[in-house]
C-alpha cells in the first residue's frame, strides 16, 4: 500500500492488520440482528475476527417471536460454503440453525468435501432446535445427521437442557435434566456420540454453592471453573447483592473425550435480553478456538463475554432483546491476580490478627510503617488532586486526605497505647517494603493518568476492605477461630469492616468504573492495569511479610 | 437489571447503554462477509448503531467474484422488514442489491405501508447494479422502479460512474461521465428523478487539484470540501507523497435538491482491497444520518470511515479483497484545528519574516522569548523520560533535549548578532504568553499520560517544520512574496525547512502513530488529544501576536 498522507493523523491502524483470523458460520439469519449469522458475525468482529458465513435459511423474526421461515436450497447452501472454503483460510467454522435433514447432511458431504478428514479446523455445533419463543429450527430427521454424521466432526457441541434431552432421547429412554448430578450424566451419554467435547449449558436449572460442592463430593475428579464468579476474598465486590453462598448460579458442564469434566460456576442474571445467547456463546467459542485458545479456557472466556453482553443489553424491541455483542470488555484483570490477592487477603499476619495471637511487637511495627506508608498514600491523593481536571475529583482526593488524617489520628492512639511515643512514631525508620510500596505509587502516578493512579490507589483500599470483612465474615462462622471479643486488635478490624470504610470502598469502585466507562479502555491499557493491581497486591503482601519479620 | 457482583471489575458498560440507533439494511448476503447486509451490520456496529437486516437474495461468492445467487421470495422479503419494523424503532434505512422489479417494487410497497409518507426515516439508497467483478446484481427491469418509486422516497442515492451513467440511459440519450463537468450535469439529471440528494461517487473518475479548481471556476456556486484532504498548511504530513498539487484526486458530487453542489475532495488510493465499498460507504452515511448527522457532515465522515478502512485492510483471500470495517479511527482531530492552524502557520509575523521586512526589534523579542520558552519544553522532554517506561522513549526524549540544546546555541548567536548579550538573553523578562503556553505544556505532562504530553509537544515540533515548508514552497512559485535572498532571516527559514528539523517532525510523527497504535484511544481521549492540540496552536498563535506587539 502506499503511504498515504492520511496516515500520520487521521488513520490509527488496528493492532490485528495483516493477520486477521477467519472464522466460518454456517447457520440461520435473523432479520433482527440477535442471533444466526448476525450474533455470529458481531461476535466474532468483537473478538477481533474476521467473519464469514454461509446461510441455511432465513427466519423473519423480532424480539417477539418468529413469523416466517425461508429455507435455502441445499446445493446454494453447499456453494457458499465451497465459495468460502475455496478462497480463504478459515481457522474455526461454527455451525448453527441447519433446518432439516437434506440441509444437514449438504453441511457434512461439503465440509467433508474440503478437508481431508484430519484437516478440519476446529468445529463448534451449536445444535439449534427450537428459538426461545418456541419456533421449530430443526427438523427432527436432521437430528439423526446431526448425531451420526456431524458430532463426530465437532470439536465441541454445545446443547442446552431441551436440546440434550432431545438429543438423548434418540438414545434411548428419556432422560429429564434436573441437577448438576444429571448434567454429568447426560454429557457423559451425549459424548458417545462421538465429538470431542460437549458443553451442556445450565441456564434453565438453578444452581447453589452447596450444590456445586455436593456434587464435587460425589465426583472429585470434576474440577470446578469459578474464574468467573467474583471468587474467594472478593466479598468486597459483592455490594449490594446477597451472601454469595446464597446466590443463584448458573453451571455449565464441559465434558472431554479424555474424560475431563468442568463445571462453570457463573452467578445468574435475570434479563429479558436474552435473545440470541447460545448463538453468541457457540461463536464466541468459535472465535477463541480460531485464535488458538485451549478449548477450556475459551469456554471460559466465551461465558464472560456472553454474560456481560446481557449486563450490559440496551433494551430494544418489545420481547426478548439481544445482547449487547459490542461492551467494551475485553478481559477482567482481578481474576488473573486471584492467587496472589488470596495470599494477601488470607496472609498469616491477618490470621493472627484475627486470632488475637499476634506479635504484639509485631503489630506495633506494622502500624509504625503504616502510618509511614499513609504519608506516600496521603500524597498520592495530593497528586491525584493535582492530575484532575474536575472539581468532583479534586474534591474526592482532597476529602481521601482528610480520611488518611483521621486514619493516622487511630495510628497515633494505638501507638500511645503500645508505649510508643509521637517523636518515636515520626522517626520511625523506614523499611524497604514501605519504600517500595508508597514509592511504587507515586512513580505509578508521575507516568500515568488519574485512572492509571486510581488503579494504585484501589489495590490498598479494596484490600483491607476484604480483610475486614473477610475476619468478620470468619468471627461469624460457628466455632470460629477468629476471636473478637477480647482480641487486642478487635478495634483494627471494627474500622476496616465498619461502615465508614465499606462507603469509602464503594466510591472508590465506582470511581474507577465510571473513569472506565467515560473512556473505554483497549486492551493494552487494561493490561497495564492489571499489572499495576498485581503488583500493588504483592507489595501489600510484601507489607505484611515485613511486619511478620520485623524488617527493615 | 440486578446489581450483579461482577459489575464491579469486569464489565465497562457500553457508553451507548440504552440509547442504541437502530439502523435497518435491506440489501444481499455476501457470504464471503464484505459487501452486502455483512459489510452493512460491521459498519452499523463499527458507527455504534445496532443493525438489523432484510435479505433480498443470497450470493455465493469470495474476493474472486460470485459464484452464484439465490432469491428470496419477495413476499419473505416483505416479511423480514415487517418484523423489524413492527417491534423496532429504526432510525435510518439503507437499501443495497433489491436483485429485480418484483423485490424493488414489493420494498416500496412494504416501506410505503410501514410509514406514512412524511414519517420514513432517513433512507440511503446504493443502486447496487453490476459487482465489482462484473456479475450482475439488478435487473435493468427493476432500474425503472428505482427511479420511479425508490428514488422519490430516498434520502440520497449513491451511484458510481457506471450506475448513475445505466440510471441516466433510462432518461435519454447515453450520457457518458468522463470529467468533474460531466459529474455535476449527470447528478443534475438524475436529482430531477425525485430523491432529495444525489452522491454521485468518483472512484472511477482520476483528478487533479487543478481540475478541481477550473471546475469551480466554471462553476462559483460548487462548494469544495477539502476536509479530507490533509488540507493547506498540512504540507508537513505529506510525508514520502509527491507534492501536494501533483496528488491523485477521488471527487465525489454531492447534488441537493436545494441546489447545494459541494465536491468532496481526496486523495485517491491504490489498493486491492476494496470488496464492498459502495456497500460500506453507503451504509456508513446511513449510520451518521441514523446518528443525526446533518448530510453532508454525514459524507464527509462516511468517506472518511471507508477509505481508512481500505488504507488498513488486512490481505484476505486471492483477489479483491474486504475493507478492514474495525479500524480505530473513530474521528479525526487535527481536521476540527484547521482554522486556528491557518491562522497560525500564515501569521502575519510569519509573512513578514518571508518577505524580510520584519521588524528587526520584533524578531529579537520573538527570538528571547522563544529562548524563554525552550526551556519548558525541554524541561518538558526530561518529564516525558521521567514518565517513560521504555528506553526507546527516555533516550528519544533525552535526544531531543540534546537538539533545544542545539538549537538555543542558535538562538544565543542570532542574539548576539543583533547586540543581545548572553546575560540580557538570560535575564529577559518573561512575557504571560511565554508562560501560558510553557506552563500549559509541563501541566498536560502533569495531569496526563505519555501520549497526552507528546501530543502536547507536536504541535510546537509541527508548526515550525510546517512553517518552513510553506515559507519554502511559496519561495519555489513564480513572482514569489518570499525572498530568501538577502533576507535577514533566511537562516532561520532554512533551519526549519531544512532536512535535520523535517527528519526529527518525522520522528515524532511515527512516535505518535506507534502510541495510538498500541494505545487505541477511546472516543473521549480522542477529543482530549483534539483539545490539547487546538490548544497548543491557539498558543503558538498567541505567541506570535506577543512578539508582533512587543508584549509582556
């Protein structure tokens, strides 16, 4: 190409130029854009793919219902996909609504007709039998091709609880899914079919913890998936919702040939923009798989980003709307530091806090670095004053001073308690931990932006958050270990689990979500973030490795 | 909606959540995924409006051509638009391939039915006739419907030279488009057939800068838009392009039934990847229109989209192939500054020092205070290293200090030269124009990121390089303004236009494209960057005003 003048100013060029991945839908259309090829290709651009597709039949529908179907002839059903398959290098083919048998058993003899039987790229069949407004979109004879003759090419299918019972009853007797105890038995008996893997989806069956745990209990060689449940320690995120041992989930199970089962732990949305949700689901997995994704984590990655697109539906249409395929998530940066923040959060030195056990020398010098600490802390929200450009934000770093003011006011009378005096407090010797953390933050906040600052800033807010509420929840529990009444600290972990801080924890959250949502970060800057997260989640912990150590 | 826990960290909310534009395309499939209601809904997504669609006819086909085409039924046809337009509030229409009379005239019809006749929502009609590879997609049966039913109910109509010339044999005798001239008469013609806008497409029509300009000397009452030209005084990112005049033009004719003419200038592209143009484009005016955009705001931004879509098309399949429809250009931002970077770059102050008659006592305030000025910018270079993460940037930036080094050893000579001592240099007393524009740089660099400042910088690095060059260029033309000979000055204009200051302007051109390019910015940092730019040459201009007045 040449260079154009445009180029220096107006033209950023995507990151993924010059090596676009293809990924191939085969399936239904749907005239109001939710779901068949539409959802498909909006999925797979979301993913940074390139889409293409080859059309089964035409449905004319809305949120409402189905009010007419168009079959396409077979043998053009079969030309696109050769016109397709002849010219471009597809990397993942998804299949979708393939209406009856002939036009089935045209998919199979084509794709079969392409590739040599060990050349197929990875093949995801969603087996779509019914629309969610009840509309017939398979014929029952072509659930026989389905099962003989295209299962044993997918990589993955992916039925819900109507289609599995479907699909099983051409088994043999009829086999009704009501638990988790069912779905593993139903996706053990659909894998005989002979694809690689199933994905058994538990949207219609309402889960609990207890019951992911029971189940487990029965069969420990399933491994429970919960990278997408807020996770242990993250009871700070659950604000506003119930207990999460009491809230409703949704588990999907992935069967594997070589006998790996997973169950997804999800909590449950209730949304009426569902229309079109196992088409994304199938495509996004498609688009993972064409990217070269493993098969468990780009389920994994595909719920994510299928649940977010009904968080985040605008309501359109009188019924079922569709999802939202294009929010602006591209991952989620808490999960991937999940073992250092439980590190953290369940540090030793938090567990004899909550024991009442302690080191007193031990405690006095964390709360001597501390107050230390709480210097670069409270100038770190001087920069951030001095990095806004709105009032609000000016005013909301100036009143987190105010706070550390009143923090350090605590610092000082815990101090006179333990025997340590003002002039002592002040001089403290620094160590190397709190050097390294408050220094950290205010390096982070010279280089980056406010949101890039922020995001320093919540590791330590959020963070003692949880281990407040972690030692409360604990104290709690019958027969705790956590000891309140008594406990030298009761008054430490009183201030982070009270309501003041909570509050304070819950504008920090919102805060950065809506710095995120006025400006949309890509996928690089939310990289950074994560890193920032993580690091600040070791440094913490670091924090408390030296308090333990009484280091310098 | 459920507050659900995971909102907190893993899901930015769209910032389009609730307020959705729906567009309706009525129009082919193109199953290779570039052209037809696929290139239609990339688009709609790609503008932030949610596509809903109506199948006129299937196409096989790949980047190669069309391998074959499948009607629908024109009563289905009738259907799919029905069930959108029942439950959905549709903001604007686009209509591509309608195959033949019986679907053209069941379109109107159907149109006719779902709206009255001053209710239709903006309706973009791209008289799709022939595929770029010579198949043909209309009927010439149904090209009388166009024009006697479709075209009355449009908004716009899009045809290329081969359409409007096809639509024009219709109306009399062949008319053939060979020139801008012939442009104009032909979209003269064909607005007699009832639309209310002709866009009558120049792709296939090669132009100059100076036929643009003899065709508006035939015709003073053609507006030119040049705003996606690099524009005058933009010289500095002709970058490796020949110059300016000798450019390849593409020329598209806006006609309104008002009478507005306006050409739409720009540089022409050479590019394989062109698969869905018209399609693109015409759905992309849709989407603006959808959008509320004024028409030919809506052209202008649509052209825009579509050739930066060609310009980062990633090479896919063995011919033609599709545009890239997710490039990250979501707006332009030195287009928007283009009347302060006018009155910047052909300042008074700078007319003067061309044609040598500056006063001498001017310069010498301009030079001291540049002195003055130099300093915060290469104090703000050393605040760029101090926020660098990267070595390349910490030595690009430590370099350029290395260059205002240089160039201050200029500055002291030409002082000296004019009876300034060293001491009265440092000594000057410094003017608010000075400071505003010295300060406002350290204080972007404070408040924001890396990107930010550098954006900040450019501008500054820019306007002299632009500067120079313009002075030079004028210098080249006959019975020139500008006289190098004998000007006190031309040092100074030799410095700036010369190839050691043009190389570093590149320099800092690539670094912010490879910034962008990691970073892709969001739609509200794009505007921050505009902000900051058309701030910065609103200070360059008021630095020049000072030295002009003398002033404090």
């Amino acid at each position: 190409m040449a260079r154009d003048p445009w180029m220096h100013v107006n033209v950023v060029e995507s990151p993924s130029r010059g090596r676009s991945t293809l990924v191939l839908s085969i399936a239904g259309s749907d005239s109001v854009g939710g779901a068949g090829i539409q959802a498909d290709l909006k999925t797979f651009a979301a993913h940074g793919c390139y889409g293409t597709s080859a059309l089964t039949a035409l449905t004319a529908q809305n949120t409402m219902g189905v009010q007419g179907i168009h079959r396409c002839p077979s043998e053009f059903v079969a030309k696109q996909i050769n016109s397709v398959l002849d010219d471009l290098d597809v990397r993942a083919i998804k299949t979708g609504m393939l209406y009856d048998a002939e036009t089935a058993k045209t998919v199979v003899d084509t794709l079969k007709s392409c590739f040599s039987p060990s050349g197929i790229p990875p093949l995801v069949c969603d087996p779509v039998c019914v629309s969610t407004s009840g509309h017939t979109l398979l014929h029952e004879d072509a659930l026989e091709i389905l099962m003989s003759e295209l299962f044993p090419l997918s990589t993955l299918i992916t039925p819900n609880k109507a289609e599995a019972e479907l699909l099983l009853s051409k088994m043999g007797p009829e086999f009704l899914i009501g638990s988790l105890d069912d779905m593993l038995t139903a996706a053990e008996r659909l894998i005989s079919v002979g694809c690689k893997a199933v994905l058994l989806k538990g949207g219609h069956i309402t889960a609990r913890m207890e019951d992911v745990f029971a189940t487990q209990t029965k069969s420990p060689d399933v491994k429970v998936n919960k990278q997408n449940l807020p996770g242990e320690n993250m009871e700070i995120l659950l604000v506003g919702s119930p207990n999460y041992d009491t809230l409703d989930l949704v588990v999907d199970v992935l069967y594997q040939r070589d006998g790996q089962k997973t169950m997804f732990v999800r909590p449950r949305i209730e949304s009426s923009s569902t229309h079109g949700t196992g088409c994304t689901l199938s495509s996004a997995i498609a688009a993972q798989l064409a990217k070269g994704t493993p098969l468990e984590a780009a389920v994994e990655k595909a719920v994510l980003y299928t649940n977010a697109g009904i968080q985040t539906a605008f309501l359109i249409g009188k019924g079922h709307g569709p999802l939202n395929h294009f929010h602006n998530l591209r991952d989620s940066f808490i999960p991937r530091t999940r073992e250092i923040w439980k590190e953290y959060v369940e540090h030793d030195f938090v567990r004899q806090l909550g024991k009442g056990t302690l080191d007193r020398a031990c405690f006095v010098h964390f709360v001597r670095q501390d107050y230390l600490y709480l210097k670069y802390y409270a100038r770190a929200y001087g920069l951030l004053a001095a990095k806004s450009t709105s009032f609000v934000l000016i005013e909301s770093s100036t009143q987190t001073i105010l706070n550390v003011l009143h923090e350090i006011g605590n610092h000082k009378a815990f101090c006179a308690k333990f025997g340590v005096t003002a002039d002592e407090l002040e001089n403290t010797p620094e160590s190397a931990a709190t050097t390294a953390y408050g220094a950290y933050i205010l390096d982070t906040g010279l280089q980056g932006d406010t949101t890039k600052l922020l995001m320093a800033l919540m590791a330590c807010l959020l963070g003692y958050g949880e281990v407040g509420l972690w030692l409360k929840k604990q104290a709690a529990s019958p027969n705790s270990w956590v000891v309140l009444d008594g406990n030298p600290y009761q008054h430490w972990i009183d201030d982070y689990a009270g309501e003041i801080y909570q509050a304070a924890v819950r504008i920090g959250l919102e805060t950065i979500e809506s710095c995120a949502e006025a400006d949309p970060p890509s996928e690089a800057r939310l990289s950074d973030w994560t890193k920032v997260w993580a690091r600040c989640t070791r440094l913490e912990k670091g924090f408390w490795d030296m308090a333990m150590q009484l280091g310098e």
